[in-house]
C-alpha cells in the first residue's frame, strides 16, 4: 500500500445552540467530558493513535477557551511536521461571510491545506464519541479506488431519527443516500440486506440501517472539485450530488459511536461511561484518550459513600454520598449531601484562603456544593457555588428557564457556568 500524506479537519459546528446553555460561553468542542477532557480531544485522539499528525479545527462562535486547551495539550517536536491549529472563520478579500454550513466552512480554509492533489483529507465532526483506526478507513478507500469513502454505522431503525442514511450493495459501494428522512416507508427500504450484513460481517438485529457518522475521505482534487459550487453542507447537498457522478465507498464500522450533539445525548454519554465495562473505553492502553496535562493532586475522599462515579483529579469530597455521576476536576462536595445522576463539572481554580474569606465578607458560597444538598438529573457546569441545604431537581418542570442560571432542557435540569445558588434554595 502506497503511503499517503493524511491531513484531517475536525468540524468544531455552528452556534451550538442544541447544547445550550453549555455552549453560551465555549464551542462545542471546548465542552468539557467525562470529569477531565473536552469534547475535541475525541476526535485529535483518534487522530494520533491513528498516526495522523496535521490536524485543523474549524471553528467560529467562543473560540477562546478551545485555543487555550489546544494550546496547552497538543505541543509536538519539532520533527514529525505534526500540528493542531484552530481555523476560526475570517474575513479576507474573497468574503467575509460566517462559515454557512459545514461543506462552507471547509471551502473557505482550502488554502490553509497546502495540500497536493493526491494528499488525503479526512473531515470528521467535534461532536461525537467514538474511538476508530482511521488508517483502516484509509486502506480500504486507496484499496478500492474509490472518489470518496464515508464511515458508516450500523443502526438498528428505532434510533435513526435525524440522521442521514445509506444504502451499501455487498462491494461496500453507496448506491442511495438519503439525508435525515422521517418517512417510515423510505427508512425500511433502506434495511441492510441480509447478503450486505452476511458479506461484512455485521453483527445484531435484522433491522437495521446503515448511517452516515459525519466522516469522509477525500484526495484534495476531489475535495477542491466536489467544492467548486455554493452549496453549503456535505449531508444535505456535496454528497448526494456526487453520487451520480463518482465512486462513493461506506467504510462500515461496528464499535461505540454516540452524537453528543443535544443536552439529553450529552448527558447521558456521560452517566454511561461509570459503567462497570463501559461502552467507550478511556482505559484502552494502545488508545489513549489524550488532553491538557494539569499536574493536579489526586482525589480526596473524607467518610463518602460512592457508588459508580467518576471522580475527577484534585477533588475533596467530605461526607456525602454521589452515585451515577460524573464529578470534574477540583471539585468540591460537603457532608450530608446527596447526587445522584450528576454531571459536575468542577472548578478552573482553587479557591486561595483569601478567597474565602471575600466569599464570608459577601455572604457568598465558596465555589463548589455546600452540605446538606440534595440534587438529582442535573448538569452543573463550572464555577458553579451552591450553598446549604439546597435541593435541585428537573421533576415536574418544564423545559426553560427556573431562576437566575438554572435552565432546564430535555428534561435535565443545568446549573449555568459561574451560578451563585443561595442556601435553602429548592427548584
């Protein structure tokens, strides 16, 4: 196999409005995931256990906190020729329009590539949570001489709603692409076929579709080409209309993927990663999950009960009981108090003892959750001070807002970043 030079851009998304009020101050991939990393180290990761090195971000709305995490996790010598740079939308002669859509966003930083015609561009989302071998995706695409090749996933047909589907023939190729259809009649004909399903080996139930991940391979003449128009997304317009034309591939993979697009999704990748074996491995030695070396202190536990919890470094936990939940760096957490289903992002900082005593002077909590707290099915993000006895719940509540950075979505109450919540509170 001939060895191809890979470059890789990572969508960073739009306005990330399906995760607010997460994304009000940060992009979507700056969100913070699983007690210690952001939603961007997936994809860089699988990238670099991948051997894939020139990595771009594309990125536009709260691009601050993301350039800071870069910055200060991805440093590479200076003789592999690797990079992680942040491509945020600008103005230059040629426009001065926001990034309309994610097949737009690409065409505006084609000459940030520096590609040659025959190089690889791999175009993958900020959003998911998966681990891939995407030399894989690039052997089999150089192997079967194919224009583009997309990563498809087996999904069973009750869980492919807002997604866009593919129809495959046993040679992998793409022969139907239908983006995001809602028509029950158009999703069953879209069924893998025994033979497919027989023919690459894919596993589970008989009902299932084959959907488009948001991954796609291209040689950059093919790209620069499949470009040369104004549509504006690769789902809805670039790849349906290459269909006709040229030699589409589905890369067909069976590991854990999950979109984590919308709060619900989010929340409960999450939760599902304090499973006993969980789906999504961070434990994987040969696929390290990678991100910003902080040098913290371990975890301190005083008399708590835990029960399947992630506890992030550098927390203090005194006293209470956490169950099903995910608790971030330097949180944190009094006596008497009870989580269960807690996404807790925990703090940027420690709080100095001067600190504390500014927050005694302005009857202020220190930032973390005081005792005596009961608080359930809720995410809290950072700098979040909550005081004593203070019960937090979504039940019963609609989605919208319920007090000063207390928002409640999908069903899943959130407490917004840098929220002072006073003692005795009850939502």
């Amino acid at each position: 196999m001939i060895k191809k030079r890979v470059i890789s851009i990572i969508m960073g998304g739009g306005r990330g409005t399906r995760l607010q009020p997460l994304t009000s101050e940060r992009c979507k991939p700056a969100v913070p995931l699983a007690g210690k990393y952001r939603l961007a180290d997936i994809p860089i990761s699988n990238c670099l256990n991948s051997g894939i090195n020139q990595i771009f971000v594309l990125t536009q709305f709260n691009t601050a906190s993301l350039h800071r995490h870069i910055q200060q996790a991805y440093k590479f010598d200076p003789y592999g020729g690797g990079f992680v740079d942040i491509l945020s939308a600008e103005q230059t002669k040629h426009g001065d329009n926001w990034y309309q859509g994610t097949a737009d966003a690409v065409r505006q930083n084609l000459h940030h590539l520096e590609a040659a015609d025959d190089d690889l561009i791999l175009i993958l989302s900020g959003d998911q949570l998966y681990q891939m071998d995407f030399q894989q995706m690039v052997e089999q695409h150089l192997a079967s001489g194919a224009d583009v090749t997309l990563a498809a996933k087996p999904v069973a047909v009750a869980g492919v709603a807002g997604l866009g589907l593919l129809r495959v023939n046993n040679h992998r190729q793409i022969e139907e692409f239908v983006e995001k259809p809602t028509d029950p009649t158009v999703i069953n004909s879209l069924v893998i076929s025994h033979e497919l399903a027989a023919a690459a080996t894919i596993a589970g139930e008989d009902q299932q579709v084959l959907v488009n991940m948001g991954i796609y391979l291209f040689s950059y003449r093919t790209l620069c080409e499949a470009l040369d128009n104004n549509d504006e997304d690769f789902g809805k317009k670039i790849i349906p209309n290459l269909l006709s034309r040229l030699q589409l591939q589905a890369h067909i993979f069976q590991g854990y993927w999950e979109d984590i697009g919308t709060i619900r999704h989010f929340f409960q990748a999450n939760l599902d990663l304090t499973d006993a074996v969980p789906q999504f491995n961070f434990f994987a030695v040969n696929d390290p999950i990678y991100t910003r070396a902080r040098y913290l202190p371990v975890a301190k536990i005083n008399r708590a009960t835990i029960e399947r919890a992630i506890i992030g470094e550098a927390s203090i936990i005194s006293g209470a009981h956490i169950e099903y939940s995910v608790i971030g760096l330097r949180s944190l957490i009094n006596y008497n108090t009870q989580l269960y289903k807690v996404v807790l992002m925990g703090a940027d900082y420690f709080e100095t003892a001067a600190m504390r005593e500014e927050n005694r002077r302005l009857q202020r909590p220190d930032i973390g959750i005081g005792h005596h707290c009961i608080i359930d099915n809720a995410i809290i993000d950072k700098n979040v001070r909550i005081g004593n006895r203070v019960r937090l719940s979504p039940h019963g509540k609609t989605d919208g807002e319920h007090g000063a950075g207390i928002v409640v979505r999908d069903g899943i109450l959130i407490v917004v970043k840098g929220t002072v919540i006073a003692d005795n509170t009850v939502i």
